[in-house]
C-alpha cells in the first residue's frame, strides 16, 4: 500500500503482545538501483545501503530519475530492485511504461514520490510498482521498503535474532542468555534456538543438562552446503518450543575464525526459527563484531565496577555508531550486591553509560550455583523467585512483546467485586453484632 514516510520513526511499543511491528528482516543477497532526482534523497539511499539489513545487497545511486534508468537498461541488465524518485513534474505512468520495455521480468520497482504526484496509486500497480513511498524519506524508510519486497513476496518467515554479550568476563552473560532464552520458549511460547558460540569452553550444554553428540562445531566446519534438513540433525531438543546449538567445549583444536563464518547458520535457522539467541563469548574478533552488529537487538551484561563501566560504554557508543538506524542496545547489571565487594551505584553506572539498565540481577550464589550444578534453570529451582520474574521481563523486552495481561475468571468480576465490597461495607456498619 502506499505509505507517508516517517521523519522519526517511534520505537517498537513494549505494550503490544506480539512482535513489534517495526522489526525489519534483512534482505538476501540482492542487487538494487536507485535513479533520484534530488541531492538529498541520493544522500539518503547512500545512507541505506550502508545499514546492517543490507549488509548483503548491493546498492548503487545514481541521478537522474526514471529517465536516466531508461537510459541506463537500454544497454545493460536490470538489477533486482529499481527505486525511482519522482518530482511530480514528470509523466510518471508515461516512463513506467517505457521502462517496462526495458526491464527484466521479475525486476522489482519501488516509487518514491511527491505529494504533488497526481498518478492514482492504482495506475502505478498496473504498471508493476512493487511499493510507493512518499517523500521526503529517511533511511529508514528505504531499508523498510527494499527488506518487505522479499519477506512478503517469497513468504519466508525471519527469525529475529537476539546477541547476548558480557562487557568482561565472568559476569554471568551466557547463564542470563540460557535463562532468558527458557524464559521466551516457556512463557512466550516462542520456538526458540540458543547458539553457543564460546567453542573451547561454552557451557550451555551444562546448563541445558546436554551432551549433544553434534553442535555448532559441526556446522561451522562442514564443507556441505547448510540447509534447514542438516541443521535440524545438529539441534539438540531441550524443550517443546526450545533447542541448543551446542559448542563442543574442547581444546583439541583452535577456533580461528573469518568475518563470515556463522553467516551460513545464522541465515539458515533464520528461515525456521521465529526467535534465535546468540550467547556470544567476550572476545574481540571480526566475526563476534559481525554477530552482534547484525543482530536484531543486543543485551550487554555487565557487573557494577569500573572495567565493566567502561567496556559497556564503549561498547555501546561502537554499536550504536555501526547501527544507526536500529534501537540502541540494551544493558543489564548482574551479580549485584555482592557482599564485602565495592561496587558502582546503578544511578552512577547509567548516567556514565547514558542508559538505563533494563534490570539489576541480584547476587545469590546459593540460587545460581544449585541451578549450575544441577544443569537446570532459576525457573526450575524456584519459579516464584525475584530473579525468575526479571529473566520473564527481560525476555518479553528483547522480543518486543509486553508484558503479559492477567486473566480474569469472568468479564463480570469487576461488577460482583464491586457489590461485594459495598455488602461488606453494609455489613461492617452495622449496629448488629454477632452473638
């Protein structure tokens, strides 16, 4: 449908049940032309292709219009997306028309127009126009446009992927990414897949009460071309809606890896899974940077005391530079208020960071070490505990989901509760006395 382009587009609501609506699923490996008439949406598209939902599209801008595109696939193929702006002072449906001539069949075309534009939106369908957007735009707005051609037209459902990182090790990150993740599969009845990416020495398969024969290893090291079949062998089943993509946890070899090494794996449980968490080790590589600027939202966990001051700050500047058009990350505060130990208050660690925590996870090493001896979650131990309502909090606030509404027993509740109390009240005031 044709859609006015957002200036400031709102943060995803915490309050809607499902996902927000704002998530974008990033594109495939597509090729995309962009023909503007003004400086200003040139800059704008130049902006979009640098953003991480692109990350494997190639665009290019050039000036000019849909006069110039005619021009230009005269001599040379189309690409798979064509995005024209119009001014309003142009036939639009004229050099539609013309370029169908020289387009390629299934060539994708995206409109960018003007209110000024007098063509019936209708005319534009006829003449293949996959979206219409309405200048002036953002970035934003073109990432959006160019991402829904293929998640709505090839109807493969995008699974969003969560990173989880500790600012320094030791702080608990991969015992809040396992809880957290539980918490989504039980309580959100959300299809989820933990990925341990700490392959020397990751502990979710201690944590999940695992010992898969096959995990992540196998996968990154396969020389067969991954697909939905191959990694299903690989999951390891912990419960109905979850599933563990387990690191070997051995030293019998080194783990260096390229940039690109869990591309393959990330894009393929992507396609099946609707929420995939990465518990991401504290290292500093090309492909842990990678993971967690294409992540779709990102939880730094961190203790309150100086290095993790720090490391959090300057993890968060560097993520929200390289994702400029996503939310920013979020943090939490682990292990807090342990005893004897200095620490950092949480109003002076925020305002340092310049973000609020999304929660501060109190330290009880009876609690968490009784769940990591026995290989089970804070929700298994004890499922009314404080703890477990905060991974519940922080598992509704990752996936964009709020939080969850009481049920009543009746829509008339309220009414009876309501006579009920003013009988009661009767009855308290009066001077009768029981025998």
């Amino acid at each position: 449908m044709m859609r006015q382009a957002r200036q400031n587009p709102e943060q995803p609501s915490d309050l809607a049940p499902p996902p927000d609506a704002d998530y974008i699923a990033p594109a495939p490996r597509v090729s995309v032309q962009a023909f503007c008439e003004t400086v200003a949406t040139a800059v704008v598209a130049k902006a979009a292709g640098e953003d991480r939902r692109l990350a494997k599209a190639q665009l290019s801008v050039q000036m000019g219009g849909v006069a110039a595109a005619i021009e230009t696939y005269h001599s040379v193929p189309t690409p798979n997306v064509i995005i024209l702006e119009t001014d309003g002072s142009s036939d639009i449906l004229a050099g539609l028309d013309e370029l169908a001539s020289v387009c390629d069949a299934g060539t994708r075309v995206v409109v960018i127009g003007s209110a000024d534009d007098v063509a019936p939106y209708r005319e534009l369908v006829r003449r293949g126009v996959n979206d219409y957007v309405i200048g002036p735009v953002d970035a934003l707005d073109i990432v959006r446009s160019i991402c829904s051609l293929f998640s709505a037209s090839e109807a493969v459902a995008v699974g969003r992927m969560i990173a989880v990182v500790g600012a320094k090790g030791g702080v608990g990150a991969s015992t809040v990414a396992h809880n957290v993740a539980w918490a989504i599969a039980r309580d959100l009845k959300l299809d989820s897949v933990v990925i341990d990416l700490d392959l020397a020495f990751g502990t979710a398969g201690l944590d999940y009460n695992q010992d898969p024969a096959q995990g992540v290893a196998n996968a990154v090291f396969s020389r067969e071309r991954l697909d939905t079949a191959n990694m299903e062998r690989l999951l390891a089943k912990c419960t109905d809606h979850l599933s563990l993509l387990a690191a070997p946890a051995t030293l019998e070899q080194v783990y260096d890896f390229g940039a690109e090494a869990f591309d393959s794996i990330f894009d393929t449980l992507r396609m099946t899974t609707p929420c995939i968490v990465l518990d991401v080790p504290h290292q500093w590589s090309a492909w842990t940077r990678r993971a967690l600027v294409g992540a779709d939202d990102i939880l730094i966990v961190a203790e309150p005391d100086l290095a993790n001051m720090r490391n959090t700050k300057n993890m968060m500047n560097m993520l929200k530079a390289s994702r400029p058009n996503d939310r920013p990350p979020l943090f939490c505060l682990n292990q807090v208020g342990m005893s004897r130990r200095p620490e950092i208050g949480v109003g002076a660690f925020a305002k340092t960071v310049e973000s609020q925590p999304i929660a501060s996870i109190a330290f009880d090493s009876r609690l968490f070490g009784t769940a990591a001896n026995n290989g089970q979650m804070i929700a298994e131990i004890s499922a009314n505990h404080r703890t477990t309502r905060m991974f519940q909090e922080i598992a509704r606030r990752m996936t964009g989901r709020g939080e969850t509404r009481r049920q009543q027993g009746s829509f008339l509740a309220p009414i009876i509760r309501k006579v009920t109390g003013r009988a009661n009240s009767r009855i308290s005031s009066s001077p009768i006395r029981k025998a």
